[in-house]
C-alpha cells in the first residue's frame, strides 16, 4: 500500500478499525499490526480451554508458562528461570522469575499490575484440576499427586510415580499463570477478558467479527540484541468462516498469514513436488515443515474372530499401499509419506525406524499365505472415514484390489467416526493424532495395553506384554537418549504387530505476504508472533 502523506485515506481506515473501543488515543502505523483470519472461531481466552488450535493462537501471546517450547521442540525457560528435578523423578522445584508483571487491569486497581509470584502457579493448577471448571487439559493433572507455593519465587510439583515427559507437558498452554483478582473479578467471563503476562494484552473482542490484541509494554523478553519484545503494536483477528473467503482476503492483502491451504485452492500455489509455484514467488512466502501429526489407518483387534486379527494380512496391507505416489497425487507432496514408524518426523527425524516401503511382490506372498492358511478364496474388507479423507481411503481401496482384496468404503459424520472408533464398532477406521507435548511417548501411548478406548487412546485394542514392559521402562528414564532408544525400540514393535497402516506425516504449511518477516514454523504449529515484524 502506498501512502500519499503520513495520514492518508487508507491509514486512517485501517487505525480505526484497531483502535475503536481502546483506551489509547494513538495512530497505528499498518506496517505495526499483525492480521490473520480464524475461520473455525475462538470460543474462550481461558488458557485451561485452550486444546484447539484456533483458542491456543491467541492465548500463546497472552499468556506465558513455567516452561516454552522453541522452534527445535527444545523446552526453555518462560516464567521459571531454573528447575530442579528430584533423582527418582517425582519432585519438580522451579524458581520462578522476579520483576515478571501481569498485563495493566482495573482487577489489580486503578489501571494497575502486580508481579507474579508462585502462588499464581498455585492457583492456576487448582484450576485446571477443578472438576467444576470441565477444563479439556485436566487429563495433565492426573499423574500429579501435589502442588505448591514454598514462598513467593519457589513453586513445587510432585507426582505420583515418575514421568519423564513432564517437563515438555508443562510447556502446554493449560499450564499457563492467571491472576487470582482477574478470575474473581470477571467470574465465568475471565474467558472473554483475559489478564496474562504474555507479549500482547487483550484489548477488543466483537463476537464473530473481529479480535484485537495489543502491545504489552511491559513485556519481559527481550531478542538477542536487547531490544524489547514484541515488535509489533497490535494483532487483529478476523473470523471469516469460509476458508475460500479467507483466501480471498489474503489475495487481496487484507490478511498478513494463513495456514494451510483450501483444497481448492491447493493446485493454484502449490507445485505436484509441494512447493510454491514459481508465479506467486514475488508475492507470497512459504513456510513449511514438520507436524507432529500422523494419518493413519486402524485395525480394531479386540475381536478375535475380525480377519483383521491375523497379523499377516495387516503386513500385506502395510506392503501394498505406494504411500509416496499417494502424497505426490493426491497432496501435492504436502506432508511426509510414512514410510517410517508411527512417531512422526518433526518428534523423531534422526531416530526414525525403518518402516514399510511399497512392496507389491511381498503383499502378494503375505495375501497368498494368509489365504491358504485360513482356507479363504476371497477377502472382503470395510474402511469406515468421514467424507474429508474420501480420496485417500479411494486410493488405499485401488492398492488392495492389486492383492485381490475387496475394499469396501464406510463414510460416515466426523463425529460418528470419532464414536465408532472409541467403542470399537469399526473393522478398520481412518483416524489422525496430533501431539498434545512433545514427546514419542504420547504418540506410543495409542498401542498400551491400560489405555484401551473409551478410557484412553488405544483405539485398536492392541495388547503386547512386551510392548507394555518396554513402554513402562521409559517413564523413571531421565536420561534423554537413553530414553529415546526405548521409544524407537517401541515404534519397531507397533510395525513389527502391524495395529495401524501409517499413511502419512503431514506438514505445517504457512503462507505469508512478502513484507512479514520473522515468523517461523514448527512441529507443533504454535504461533509465535513476539519477534514477527513487517517492512
């Protein structure tokens, strides 16, 4: 946008819209504001109601933790500036920061703040596990046995027996500090006016229209200059529900960023080998990588008599299925074929397992075998997915009719998928898991034999005595690598027993204008905005 003089037309328009309703009478220079749309909408502020990603954007810059996550999936400091943990793994001792103030509030005063202490911690836990309060991120709390405030910069965590993936679980935005006077002042409102420490404060939130977050000046971190974080004066979110609506907002410049892309729109930017075309390269910047999420397909063996029990005819099915033709013509190479373990790349690039590579020859012996062992001529199967997957399960029914197996297609609602496969009514189901915390054990925890669905993830009724050995040795293992043989050990035996067909890994896909620079990706597309500035 070129601008005429320093209060032009355009400008004008723009400031209004972010500064209507805020107590600062001041312009906002464009270039200073932040715009993305959330097409799926927010529906609280609350850090202990943030397990979609469209609450967990805005809270990420509202609101901070003991611990954060950077790009590389490694935990640093947030609040906490040190922790000690205990040898047997079960005491947790962080010290938090001093001079850490939450976001100016008439909850503190006159238009004022305090600093956060450890009993915030305190609180912020009772809360999250207060039953009353239904939080969705409770479940983190179920192996912690106490917590509490020793002072004011000392706050203690003990568990119940030793979990080595803790620290990373802290890093989730449930965990997050909130004020005590906030949430009694505000009530069952806290969600729509929320007081945090984080880079931005909540300023303006007009229900199915429009978001804005401000600067928090009073912000902490700083970048490695020593120049004070955030660059930016403002974000505004916008709730457009329609993706191709969206689109067409970031065509035409009015939003900064979107992720991902409309399958409509798929083929218009993105090259067949998943890249930018080289048309919109002048205009539009893509950033990509890794996403701890992995698409797979489902074999329920809680029926012994399902032909899906027999381990050799998911072994042939595993072998049948070309995963990178499926990606590069179906995808467009957005995501990763799984020709590794279940644990995605983003967790676990350098200790992947070998995994099944496309084999038709060996499909064909497997299904040979499995036929003249069980006395079958013929082999008819059901795949049950929602409509969104339906040119995937298309695909994988064209690579079993190469083994003479009859695919039969089950496409039902979302939500009775999610229904069928926790109550074990399908024989094969398509199914995804997205990482809750950064670790290879939440991804292992699908194939335990104590988390059998409903009650847990183990949507395939998978039991292995050895498996369940191996997989409780990891949780006293402090030690990192060693930790990390075990759990690639595990991914080896999810393959070895064939529960699941991994299909692919899929891939975060950000797309920015030109003029946005700092914003970065990772493997689990948090949304980083305190070092984002545009030129």
């Amino acid at each position: 946008m070129i601008y005429k003089s320093k209060f032009s037309i355009p400008f004008i328009i723009i400031t209004i819209l972010i500064i209507t309703g805020c107590s600062e009478n001041v312009l906002i220079d464009e270039k200073k504001v932040f715009r993305y749309n959330e097409h799926s909408n927010i529906s609280s502020l609350d850090p202990i109601y943030s397990s979609t990603l469209r609450n967990i954007w805005p809270v990420n810059q509202i609101f901070n933790g003991l611990v954060q996550l950077d790009d590389s999936l490694k935990i640093k400091p947030d609040l906490a500036k040190s922790w000690i943990i205990s040898k047997n793994g079960l005491k947790y001792k962080f010290v938090i920061k001093n001079e850490i103030f939450f976001h100016h509030s008439k909850t503190f005063g006159k238009d004022s703040t305090r600093a956060v202490k450890a009993a915030d911690f305190e609180y912020s836990f009772k809360r999250l596990n207060d039953p009353q309060l239904g939080s969705p991120g409770s479940w983190a709390m179920k192996n912690v046995s106490s917590f509490k405030a020793e002072n004011d910069s000392v706050f203690v965590i003990k568990l119940k027996k030793p979990f080595a993936a803790f620290l990373g679980l802290l890093s989730m935005k449930y965990f997050s500090a909130v004020p005590y006077e906030a949430v009694n002042y505000y009530g069952d409102k806290f969600g729509k006016n929320p007081i945090g420490t984080g880079p931005f404060k909540f300023k303006r939130w007009e229900e199915n229209i429009k978001l804005v977050l401000r600067k928090n000046n009073l912000y902490f971190e700083k970048d490695n200059k020593g120049k004070n974080l955030p660059y930016l004066e403002a974000i505004s979110i916008t709730f457009l529900p329609d993706k191709k609506s969206e689109f067409m907002e970031f065509a035409q410049n009015k939003i900064d960023f979107i992720n991902s892309i409309d399958s409509s729109f798929k083929d218009q930017l993105i090259s067949i080998d998943g890249n930018l075309k080289e048309e919109h390269s002048k205009k539009i910047k893509l950033i990509s990588g890794p996403y701890l999420n992995t698409e797979y397909i489902g074999f329920y063996l809680g029926d012994e008599e399902s032909q899906v029990h027999s381990k050799k005819l998911r072994l042939a099915i595993n072998y049948a299925i070309d995963r990178k033709k499926m990606m590069k013509y179906l995808r467009n190479n957005i995501g990763y074929a799984a020709n590794n373990g279940f644990v995605p790349l983003g967790l676990n690039m350098e200790n992947s397992v070998n995994g099944f590579k496309y084999n038709l020859k060996k499909a064909k012996t497997l299904i040979k075998e499995y036929k003249a062992e069980n006395n079958k001529e013929k082999i008819e199967l059901k795949l049950t997915s929602d409509a969104n997957y339906l040119d995937i399960v298309e695909f994988i029914q064209r690579e079993l009719q190469k083994i003479d197996i009859d695919l039969s297609i089950n496409i039902v609602p979302a939500s009775a998928l999610r229904q069928g496969k926790s109550n074990g009514k399908f024989e094969m189901f398509r199914a995804s898991w997205i990482a809750d915390y950064p670790e290879s054990e939440n991804y292992l925890s699908l194939f335990y034999s104590k988390n059998l669905a409903p009650n847990g993830p183990n949507y395939t009724h998978f039991k292995n005595v050895e498996y369940d050995k191996l997989f409780e040795s990891t949780y006293p293992e402090q030690n990192s690598v060693i930790r990390k043989k075990l759990y690639r050990k595990l991914d080896s035996l999810v393959l070895e027993n064939s529960p699941i067909i991994p299909l692919y890994y899929d891939k975060v896909m950000r797309f920015s204008q030109k003029n946005v620079k700092g914003l970065t990706t990772n493997p689990v597309n948090q949304l980083n905005l305190k070092k984002v500035y545009k030129k």
